[in-house]
C-alpha cells in the first residue's frame, strides 16, 4: 500500500534537499521525483489566499486545464467589474483590484485569467451580482501546465491534527466535513478510513521502537503509575507510565502503553498485561515501584507482581496506592451533607456564565455589598475546584447571589434561593474544608510532588479531621463526615507505612527525618535504610573508584608522587568505609519547602556521590497514579471526554501517539520522521507569498 512520501527528514532512503524557493527533489523507493510546483488555494473574495501545496510525489492529482475561450467586453465588464463610486474606475468584485475606466478589455481579462483562473472562460461564470465563495486553483505559471499537488500531504496533516484533538479516524468520513474539502477543491481525495487506521498502526509501531531505544539508555530505576477508565463501548483499559530522573537530574516520563484489559477485567487481567508491556520495553528487572488507583484488582495485580519480582531476587519492588484519590475520596465524605445545596449554585452558576446580563449584575451587586472580586466563567466542574467554587460563592458572596435570584425571579425562580440553615451549613463546611483546598492547590502547583512532601501534607489532613472529631464546636452531622474521613486517612496511612515509602521520603532533602510522619519515623527503619544503601549503593556504583588511577591522574606522562598516592588512597579508604553519606547527610538540617528538589541533588551529588545515586532511583517514586491537576481541576474533564468517546480500534495508537510526540518523541512513520515543522513552513511562506500585491509578488 502506498502512503505517500510525506514531508519527511533523512532516514531509511528517504532524503529531501530545500531550496530558497522552496522546490525539492525526493527519492522514494529508489525512484528520483523531480522538483515540481505546489498549488495555491485561494477563497474567494473574502478568505486570504492559503497554501496546502505540499510537495509532490509519485501520485498526483492534476487540475485539468482548458483554453480560455473569447468574452465580449459587455459580459467580462457586467459580471466581474463594477464601477467604483468616483466613475474613473472600475473594481474588481473578487479582490476590489482596481483598473483605470479607460482600461482594455484584455487587461481585465488578464487579471481574471492571472488572478481568478475559471472566471475567465465564457459561459462557465456565475451570472450573480455578487460572486459566491468558490474554491479556485491559482496557476503557479503562465505556460498553461496544470499544476501538480500530492493530497497525500494533506492527509498528514489531517493525520497530525486527528492525533492532537484525540480523534478517530472516523471523523474524516463526516459528510459536512468532505463537503468543505471539496468546497475548496473538488480534486481534493482524502484517504480512505483503513488506510488511516493502517498509518496509525505503522506509526505506533515506529515510534514504540524509538521508546524502547530510549529506555535501554537510561541508567536509573524505573517507577510505574497505573491509570484505569472505561469506554462509552464498555471497554475497560490502562493507562501504564514509567517515570525515572536522568543523570542531569530532569525528572523524565513516557507513556509506554494503554492496555485494553481483556473481560473479566479482575486482577489476573490485569497482572497479565502489566508483565507484557514491561517484557516488551525490556524493563521487567530495572522497575522500583508501581503506584495503583487503589481500586481492588490493581492491589492484587501489583502484590502478585510483588511476589514474582521477590521470587527472582531482582531488587526491591514496592506498591503504593494514589494519594490524590484517596484525598479526593477524603474530600467527598467532607462534602457529603452539602451536596444538594452545591447542585443548586451550580445551576445558578452556569446561568451566570450563559447570559452577560446575569454575570454583569453579579459583579454590580458583589462591588456593592462589598462581597469581593469575581471573574467569569465560574468553574463550574463537579470536580474539587468547581466545588469548592460553589462553596465560596455562597460564603462570600450570600447576599449578592440573593440579589440576582430576586431581580431575575421570572427567569430563575425561587427555587435556587438559600435558607439561612443551608447557607449556615455552608459556612462550615467552606470552612472545614479550607486546608483541603490549600493543600490540593499546592500539590497541583508542586511540580515535583515527592513521598516525603505528600505524605507531610496527609499526614497535616488526619490532623485537621482529628481537631474537627474532639472540637465541641463541630455540630453532630460534620462529626459524622468527619468519623468516615477519618477511616480513609488511616487505611492509606497503613498502606505506606513501610521501609520503602521510609527511605523515599527521607531522601527529599525538604523532609528527612524531621518533617515524616511520627507512625513512619521509627529507630528500626532507619537502620534498615542504612543497611540498603550499604548493601546495593556503597561500592556497586563506585568500584572504578577504589581501583588504580586512571590516565587523567597522571601528569605529562609520569606518576604522582609517593606523598600524593598514600594521601589519595587515603580519601578513597575515608569514601569506601563510607563515613556513611546517608548519616552525614541526615544530621545537616532539612532544606526549605520551597528549594527545588532535583536541583538540590544536583548541586549536592558531589559530597554524595553514592547517596545521590539512590536519591535518583527513589525519588521518581510516584505518590499519585495520575497528576493532581487531572483529579482536582476542570482540565482532567477534558482528559475523561476523549478517553469516554474513543473507540476501540483507535484508543491505543491515537493516544499513545499524541502524548510521545508530547513528550518530545518524533513523529516516525517506518523508519522515517515526518517533519511537520517543515510542512506548516512551507504553508506560512505560501500565505505571505499570496498576501503580497500583485505588482510586489517576483516573477516564477
């Protein structure tokens, strides 16, 4: 099957060598493509003229092109001129270019025929007064050649925005949307839907290699996260995505597959196909951890991953469940009594963001009574962030809401009118829940949300549900919220408590041992994070350095001297016998909340050479399976969307496609880079080509 050539960059016999002008020669297939000119597409009257010639290649698509026949003055002068308003001259009606009143009628016709090719054939023009938009191809020379165009360019770029709008295939078979292409240009073809879908398949194929390639390089652990969703087809599928920290300390990750989990979508499913996408990247020995959606089947899946990984002696494994899940499950109890009265300002809310007036009289009336500063559109997301809006609006703004349901009451009704009980209720409520805002903020806002910083956050949350059970103040039915809450702070906290979770944390050099929580900071998990580094860090990595010198240690060609020797042998003795980095650097007092973690490691890495090692390993240890932003805040709506409509023969290829070339991955077919950087060049240089007047544009 022949996909075309694309815009491609040098690899597997594909090369291309740009001119200034734009012209290329290609080989494809061993077949040499001479340099051929691209096609213009201008809209008439009102759309500035677009270039989508792309390039050409072995198959074309000719416009076919007919000799002007023979127009009398009267029909050129009636359908396509007016006379301006001053009587001198006269106006072009497709692009107002305006010709002397005393100008020859085969001027004019020139400029149809130069300007507005198929206007200028006898009989085949519109006879309204004004001309209708209508796709026009502009010839690129005068010599009457029909000019050549590869649509296969068009249908990569198609190809590019499909996978960034997390499109189907499908889509392109829309009849309104091959209706506009062929508005532009009946020539147009688009590819067919398989062969869309066999491009995609190709693609995935070519860049999964190139993932693959760069995991072999990469000299860290490897931490997993575990997303889950299902389709609007039942499909029930995971997300799985590697996460290490590269040795110039950027944190680094890559989506390595979405697996579809085969019915009865249980933990055995799911186990299976975990294993099969860590054979496939050949990363099944290098994997320190998996953080799970805390769902059931995916504890299961990742103890029996455990007990493999133990049972081969590959290293240490952890699981950890999500810790902005189960936050966000916290949050929820928390809200429980208040959510009949956040659907009701909810609804208040999107009729203040449909209509001006409505938003209008809300910013009058909060300036009025003093009520604060409100911007719009409202977040009105059912997710944390847009209730917690909801919250605000009510305790900051109760009498402005009042004001607006009462000036629109034919409109809204009463019924999203607040009693004072629920308006109390509110209060505290809005209250209680404060810190939790705070916190979700700052983790969405962190970029690098360590163990150690979330598990000092937790550990804050258990403290603000425990003052609101033994405060008298609390009515009955928050106690009550706040007992459930409660529950699940504690369930996540004996999950992660362990030595691994231990190590991670106080390897945030924010946290140490000083800011963990009491429950994980215990005498016995601190020798055994010494015996673990001792044991898999003190010489393994550093074995070079206890050895004899190497070239760079010997000046002009000749040996150091006795006193320099024994004095360097005795630096290596102090490093070897390992002073222990790890007790050195837990009696040096925590860095400040705000220091950048990796950055910190970097500067520091040379008084620990060996700790940071670990650091490096541990610290790309997740403690949320997605990012917080995706559960708390409005944007992951969108994230659900895509996922809920995809259907199953694109999920796959489509998202995994769209978040490598996120992640800076290039665009391969085969073996060969689509160059799309080049291709919307080409097409910009084109519209300010045509942009220009007719007089400034260089003779071709």
């Amino acid at each position: 099957m022949n996909f075309g050539t694309g815009i491609v960059s040098g690899k597997a016999g594909n090369s291309m060598d740009w001119t200034v002008n734009n012209a290329y020669k290609t080989s494809y297939k061993g077949v040499e493509v001479e340099p051929k000119h691209m096609m213009d597409m201008t809209l008439i009257p009102t759309i500035d003229p677009i270039d989508i010639g792309l390039g050409s290649s072995e198959k074309v698509n000719a416009v076919p092109s007919t000799k002007p026949r023979k127009k009398t003055m009267t029909s050129v002068y009636l359908k396509f001129f007016e006379t301006a308003p001053d009587g001198k001259s006269r106006r072009c009606k497709f692009c107002s270019q305006s010709y002397s009143i005393a100008t020859a009628t085969g001027n004019l016709g020139r400029h149809l025929a130069n300007r507005h090719p198929g206007y200028d054939k006898a009989g085949d023009a519109t006879t309204s007064t004004a001309p209708q938009p209508t796709a026009v191809v502009k010839k690129s020379q005068p010599t009457g050649k029909a000019p050549q165009v590869d649509y296969d360019h068009l249908n990569w770029l198609l190809i590019k925005w499909l996978i960034l709008a997390s499109l189907p295939p499908s889509t392109l078979e829309e009849k309104w949307l091959v209706n506009s292409f062929r508005f532009l240009n009946p020539s147009i073809q688009l590819w067919p839907d398989e062969k869309y879908k066999a491009v995609f398949r190709e693609v995935f194929r070519s860049m999964q290699e190139d993932v693959r390639a760069s995991l072999d390089q990469v000299s860290s652990k490897f931490s997993l996260t575990l997303d889950f969703w299902t389709s609007y087809e039942h499909f029930f599928y995971m997300s799985v995505t590697c996460q290490w920290i590269d040795e110039s300390w950027s944190f680094r990750k890559v989506l390595l597959d979405i697996c579809h989990i085969p019915y009865p979508c249980g933990d055995p499913e799911i186990y299976h196909s975990l294993v099969k996408v860590l054979k496939m990247y050949n990363i099944e020995n290098r994997v320190l951890s998996c953080t799970h959606d805390n769902s059931q089947n995916a504890i299961h899946a990742c103890h029996t991953l455990k007990e493999e990984f133990d049972g081969q002696k590959v290293g240490p494994f952890c699981y950890i469940p999500c810790a902005a899940r189960t936050l966000n499950l916290i949050i929820d109890d928390g809200l429980r009594t208040t959510k009949p009265v956040i659907s009701k300002v909810r609804e208040l809310a999107l009729e203040l963001n449909e209509c001006t007036d409505f938003s209008d009289d809300f910013v009058q009336f909060s300036t009025a009574y003093r009520e604060g500063s409100w911007k719009f559109p409202l977040d009105t997301s059912a997710r944390w962030s847009g209730n917690y809006q909801m919250l605000d609006i009510v305790h900051k703004a109760g009498k402005t809401m009042d004001a607006v349901i009462r000036k629109h009451e034919e409109t809204l009704g009463s019924r999203m009118m607040l009693s004072s009980a629920e308006k109390n209720a509110v209060s505290v409520v809005h209250g209680y829940l404060e810190p939790f805002y705070k916190t979700t903020n700052n983790m969405c806002a962190n970029k690098m949300p360590t163990i150690g910083l979330i598990l000092f956050f937790m550990d804050h949350i258990s403290e603000m549900i425990a003052l609101c059970r033994e405060s008298r103040h609390s009515p009955d039915w928050l106690k009550s919220a706040a007992e459930d809450m409660a529950k699940k702070a504690r369930s996540y906290s004996s999950q992660v408590c362990n030595i691994f979770t231990y190590m991670t944390a106080i390897l945030d050099p924010r946290i140490k041992s000083e800011l963990i929580p009491e429950n994980l900071n215990s005498e016995n998990y601190l020798e055994e994070a010494r015996a673990h580094f001792m044991r898999n860090y003190s010489t393994t990595h550093f074995s070079s350095m206890t050895s004899g010198y190497g070239a760079h240690e010997i000046e002009d060609g000749g040996s150091v001297s006795f006193a320099e020797e024994i004095a360097r042998k005795k630096r290596r003795g102090s490093i070897s016998n390992a002073t222990d980095e790890l007790t050195q650097y837990l009696s040096e007092p925590p860095a400040p909340i705000p220091t950048d973690v990796l950055e910190w490691w970097k500067v520091n890495s040379a008084r620990y050479p060996r700790l940071s090692v670990m650091a490096r390993d541990f610290l790309a240890v997740q403690a949320t399976s997605v990012l917080p932003e995706e559960l708390f805040c409005n944007n992951g709506d969108e994230i659900d969307k895509q996922r809920f409509c995809m259907p199953h023969d694109s999920t796959q290829a489509i998202l995994c496609i769209k978040s490598w070339t996120q992640s800076g991955i290039k665009f391969k077919y085969r073996s060969t880079e689509i160059d799309y950087e080049r291709l919307m060049e080409l097409a910009a240089a084109a519209v300010a080509d045509n942009s220009l007047p007719n007089s400034d544009k260089k003779p071709k």
